[in-house]
C-alpha cells in the first residue's frame, strides 16, 4: 500500500504544481479537486490516470480533438433537489440540461473514438448516457430559459388572456393619453411608469380635472402621475391575471423538480465526471508545457532518468528565458544510494529534489519531463529531509529535529522506500554528527533503500565509495571560474572548494592559509585530491564534448558527401545515356551515307528503298512500346539533360577561348656559359659546354663531343663560381 507523508509532498514543492494545474482549470470544482491531488494508493488506478491524462495530450496532436466539456456548477441545484418538496427556479433546469447535453455529447465522441481513447472511454462507459433529462426540460423551458407558453394548457390560456388585457389596457391608456393631451394638462413628458404601471404626467394644476388613481409625484410636485380610470379597471384584471400565471407556473416548476429528482445521483454522477475530465485536461495542459511524458514503468528495481528536468525551475526559467540544465540519475539494485557533494549554489539540492518531485508527481498520475527513454518503478513511501526544519512550537534545534526524523526513517524505511536527504549530518559537530550521518546511511543501505543525499562530509564521501551498491557523485564545476555548470556526474565526490571560492570571494591568502593549518593535513590533502580530480574530470567532459561536436560536423559532411556522390551519379548515368543515344544517331547516320554514296553510284531505287526499310525494321525490333504518359516523360527528361549539357560545353568553349586569348609568357631562357651541364631539349644525355663561337656551342659528352645550336639546349646546372 502506497503512503506518502503531507510533509514530503510539502518538501518537495507538490502543492505548488498543484495550484498550477488548478489555475488551468476551468471549472471551480475541477480546481478543488486539482489542489487535492494525492499518489495513488494502488498501482492499477494509478496507471489508468497516467494512461487518461497520456490519451488527453495525444489529442492536442490528432485531428481528433476532445470536444469543449466546460460546465456550470450545479451543487445548488444537487442541495435543492436532495431536500423534498421543494423546487427549482426556472434557471437552474436550463443548467441542469446543459450539463446533461455536454456529458450525452462527451459520452457519444468518446465511444467513436474508443481506438483513440480507450482508457478516457474506460471511463466514460462508467457514467450512463441518457437523454430523458434534457427531453423532460426542454418540453417546459426554452433556449433562453424562459417557461413556454405550452408548459401545460392552463398556463397557455392565462397568457393568452394576459395578451388580450395588457392590449385593452393600451387602448384605453391611448385613449386617455390623446383626450388629456389635447386639453392641454399633460407635462411634455406626456408619460410615465410608476410600481410597473403605465401613468400619465398631469400637471399638478389639472390633477383633479383627470379621472383616476394618483400613484405619485416628480421631486419638484409639479407632475402628478395619474393611472386613468378606464385603464385601472383592465390593470386590476392583469394583476389577477399575472398572479394566476405566477401560481401556474409555480406550480409547473414543483412537477418538473419531481419527475428530475429522481436522476439525482446521475446528475451528481455526470458532475463528477465533467470535473474529472477537468482535472485530466489541465493535467494534459501542463504536461504539454512542461514537456511532460510517461515513462516505462517497470517491475524491476531501477530509476532511471534521462535528460529529467526540475518542473518548477523550467517553468519558471522558460518565462525568465533562462536555461535549464537537466540531469540524468540513475538508481538501481547494485547502486542504490547516492551521495552527492560538492560547493554550494551548485546545484545538488535540486537535483535531489528533481528525484523526488518527478517520482511524486508520476505517482500522482501525471506526466514528467524526461526524455522518452526513461524508466522507474513504484515506491510505497519516499522519505525527505530537505532544509532547515527548526520547530519553534516543540522547541526543537534543527539537529534534534533531525534525529527524530532520521527515528521516523529508521522505522519505515525498506527496499520499497526511496529517502531524499539534503546536507545530511548538519547540525550538530561535524565529527560526532558525522559518525551519527555514517551509521544511518549503513542502516538504510542494509535495508536495500532506494536514495540520494547531499553532503559536504568526508567521512560519508569515503562510505559511499567503499560500500558495493553506493556511489559519490558530484556537480561540475569550471576550474578556472569556479562557476557551477549545473551536470550532475556519478562515480566521484565532490570538492567543497571552500578555500578556492573563499579567495574568489576577496578573503586575503594570508587567512586561507592561516585557515588552512587550523585544520588536520589530511583532510586539506583529501579535499585538495577531489578538487583536482574533479578539475580532471571538467576537462575530459569539456574535451568529450569538442569531440562530440567535432563527430557530429563529420557525419553531416559525409551525408552531403553521399547526397553529391548520389547526384553525381546520377547526372553520369544521364549522360551515358545521352552519349549512347548520340552514338546511336552518328551510326544511322552513317548507315545512311553509305546507301546515299552507294545509290549515287548505281542508281538503284529499289536497292535504296530496301537498304532504307531493313534499317528501320532493326531499329524498331530494339525499340519497346511505351505510353504516351512516358514517351512524354522520356523527350521532357532528355531535353533537360540536353540543356544541362548544352550549359556546361558553352562554359567550356568561353574557357578554352579565354585561354587562347590570353598571351603566353614565356620565361626567359638563361644565358648559357663555358662550363655549365646542358642536354638537348628532345634528349636525356648531360654534357657540359667547351666553348661557345657564333650561336653554337661545343658539348663534351666524355665520350664524345659535339657541335650544337644554344636554342637547341636547355640548362641542367649552372657552371659554379669560383
């Protein structure tokens, strides 16, 4: 049986998720129910919430979309109808069948589109759909809310006769008003309404000459407002009238209470339904704003997530413009707990809490931030002790709350248990709360619980790299800034950077080292180690990600590497094709001037005509029947490659052109003299020159020597001087 505590939900930030996804809602109820969201206590309904909320985000997508399912509240109308003999106003029946129209509506797109949403039609399929309540309103009250005049046959014939006195009521009031209006005795005004009833406005002098009943008077006395006396005879027949009508429809109003009472609990049903569906919708929203999926969900031991992001801090980030930095945790049967160290402000406690809000909020069926690859499984509780909890009203140190949490975990805490810590061990001295932090830590690790603690002691770093299925991990860090880069690692503890940051932060060298010889040497060495393991470990990551970086550049080149060799390949499969088609042509062509020479010289028609025919009859047999549709496509294709080919011999004749237009520099030939080794220009044999008479020089070839033109030799190596 899952059972998660109000202070874990309130550690870990949960009812600020909460009140966002009620601020989504649209109905009141809807909102309430947002803002009692709990994990649930068993593992199918949570995974039908999960699986609801899933179905509602993929609609946002599909062409399918969850028609509107806003509604009024109807909690009055419940309480009224819940009591007997009393009866609902007109209005609330008009709600009432609005609210019964939208689930019927609900209901009917649900079912049609069970492929689509089978778990929302799961629970559609649990609330009936009738359409007896909207037919049993909608026989009484119209569109606007208004009791019809066929309501019932007694009602119809009061409104007709109201109809017939309000039209007498007019005529005599018309009569009245033109006979004292000539007479001079009315105001400008002429007319008034006074308790809902049309008065005429006599001037006070007149007031005894006109005949009726004065209902009033203007601020000033001047007017006197005067029902006349042919017309107060009709209004007394449509008061009565009216409070026949009253009565009548009173009286309609009590029936259609009774024959709805009955589909009460329905109603209270459908109202449950609306509002769940609500809560679903916001919880899809928001899961769409955060980017929220449903990971695997697993019976094997392991938490493991990808690219998780902290809710709270996207939202808020993402309104900022700010980055977020996600981390990837993992916890599993042989790592099961995790220490995480390193200076403050760089992040450790968010990543703890990033642990915690995604598993709380997965198990109260909603969809995380993690990359889809992710998987987890369920925990019966999740433990926290996160900030400083001093209890005023007990009275109790920060430490001595400590301890009784830490009792409390001692007694729950088990292998379906996943216990979040942050700055484990404070408090109190750092080495006797930190042999205290150190026994805990044993204890939860024999009891094989899942859990992350944040630390700045040793002796807990230390622990977690001896025990078999604990590891330290640590936040990066830039070694030279020391700014945090907000990566969680695992596999190494963090350093504290206490002395680094301290100087960062102005404090003199003199007092760090001053400091630094308060404390044993060791321990200096050991956090000193870290430090420099962990400045290490910063630039293999940043190296690692050059790499990566450098890796992704390369596969991009090589795919449009590929997409040039494919075009290449292409464009020489068109040309071959365009060259064996011009081949073919320059064969019939010259097919064709040897029959033309050849009837040139016998004068043969008959042999033409039938040299002409068997060339046709060869070149059809090779040639295969195609549609119109493709012989088009064929010519279409062949004169693009034409063009593209015709495009690129006319840039090469403007090269070749140019070319031939531009001079040839020649270099200067060098001056040939005694002594230098020259060969002939159209020979390989070296020899060097004896003397030079008149443009001719004599080449000694060892052997031989020989008389030759100087525009004949070209220098291999100039004579030396001396």
């Amino acid at each position: 049986m899952i059972s998660i505590t109000e202070k874990t939900l309130q550690d870990l930030q949960f009812p600020t998720v909460l009140e966002t996804i009620s601020d989504i809602c649209n109905t009141d109820i809807g909102k309430d129910k947002a803002l009692k969201i709990t994990p649930f206590r068993d593992k199918e309904s949570l995974m039908q919430a999960l699986m609801q909320t899933s179905e509602y985000v993929s609609s946002f997508q599909n062409n399918n979309a969850i028609p509107n399912h806003g509604f009024d509240t109807i909690n009055h109308e419940i309480k009224f109808l819940a009591i007997e003999d009393s009866f609902l106003e007109v209005g609330s029946f008009r709600k009432i069948a609005t609210l019964s129209a939208t689930v019927n509506f609900l209901l009917n797109f649900l079912k049609k589109f069970e492929d689509y949403y089978p778990n929302l039609n799961a629970r559609a399929s649990e609330v009936e759909l009738t359409k007896e309540i909207i037919t049993l309103v909608d026989a009484i009250v119209d569109k606007y809310g208004e009791i019809k005049d066929n309501a019932s046959p007694e009602l119809l014939n009061i409104r007709r006769d109201i109809n017939l006195v309000r039209g007498k009521v007019n005529q005599s009031f018309g009569v009245a008003l033109t006979q004292y209006n000539s007479l001079g005795y009315l105001d400008d005004i002429k007319e008034s309404f006074v308790q809902n009833r049309r008065v005429l406005a006599v001037l006070a002098m007149y007031r005894r000459k006109v005949k009726g009943t004065i209902l009033g008077s203007s601020k000033t006395g001047s007017i006197a407002y005067i029902e006349p006396e042919a017309t107060l005879r009709y209004s007394r027949e449509l008061s009565n009238l009216e409070y026949e009508e009253k009565e009548e429809i009173t009286r309609i109003l009590k029936q259609l209470s009774n024959t709805i009472r009955p589909f009460l609990p329905l109603l209270i049903q459908y109202q449950d339904f609306l509002s769940d569906i609500d809560v679903i919708a916001a919880k899809a929203k928001y899961a769409d704003r955060i980017n929220g999926i449903m990971p695997t969900i697993t019976e094997e031991r392991r938490l493991y997530f990808r690219d998780a992001f902290h809710p709270i801090l996207y939202l808020n980030n993402k309104q900022k413009k700010e980055i977020t930095h996600p981390q990837t945790i993992e916890l599993s049967q042989e790592n099961r707990i995790i220490v995480i160290s390193g200076p403050n402000a760089g992040g450790k406690t968010i990543s703890l809490k990033t642990v915690g809000l995604l598993q709380l909020m997965l198990q109260s069926g909603m969809l995380i931030p993690v990359h889809e690859r992710s998987e987890t499984f369920l925990f019966d509780r999740i433990l926290t002790d996160i900030g400083d909890n001093q209890s005023i009203e007990n009275h109790l140190s920060t430490y001595s709350y400590r301890l009784k949490n830490m009792n409390y975990f001692l007694k729950k805490c088990n292998r379906k248990t996943m216990f979040l810590i942050d700055e484990f061990g404070t408090g109190s001295d750092p080495e006797l709360g930190g042999a205290l932090a150190e026994i805990f830590l044993e204890e939860f690790y024999h009891r094989e619980a899942f859990g992350i603690i944040t630390t700045h002691y040793s002796n807990l770093k230390i622990l977690a790299n001896e025990l078999p299925f604990a590891t330290n991990a640590n936040m990066l860090f830039d070694e030279k800034s020391l700014e945090p880069m907000y990566k969680l690692v695992l596999g190494q503890a963090g350093s504290s950077f206490t002395f680094e940051v301290a100087l960062k932060n102005g404090i003199p060298f003199s007092l760090i080292n001053r400091a630094k010889k308060k404390i044993e040497v060791g321990k200096v060495r050991f956090d000193k180690t870290i430090a420099t393991l962990q400045k290490e470990r910063s630039k293999m990551e940043k190296t690692s990600q050059t790499l990566k970086e450098e890796e992704t550049k390369a596969r991009e080149e090589g795919k449009k590497m590929e997409t040039i060799n494919v075009k290449i390949k292409q464009k020489l499969e068109s040309y071959q094709e365009l060259y064996d088609s011009n081949q073919k042509t320059i064969y019939i062509g010259q097919k064709i001037e040897d029959i033309a020479e050849k009837y040139f010289n016998n004068k043969n028609k008959k042999d033409l005509i039938g040299e002409f025919l068997k060339i046709i009859e060869i070149e059809n047999s090779k040639r295969k029947k195609a549609s119109p549709k493709e012989v088009k496509a064929i010519i279409e294709k062949k004169k693009e490659i034409i063009a593209e080919v015709t495009v690129q011999v006319e840039e090469i004749r403007k090269e070749k052109k140019e070319k031939k237009l531009k001079p040839i520099i020649e270099k200067p030939k060098p001056i040939l003299k005694v002594g230098d080794r020259v060969r002939m220009t159209d020979g390989k044999a070296v020899g060097s020159i004896d003397s030079i008479e008149k443009n001719k020089a004599t080449v000694n070839y060892g052997v031989f020597t020989s008389k030759v033109s100087l525009d004949e030799l070209e220098l291999v190596e100039a004579v030396k001087k001396k």
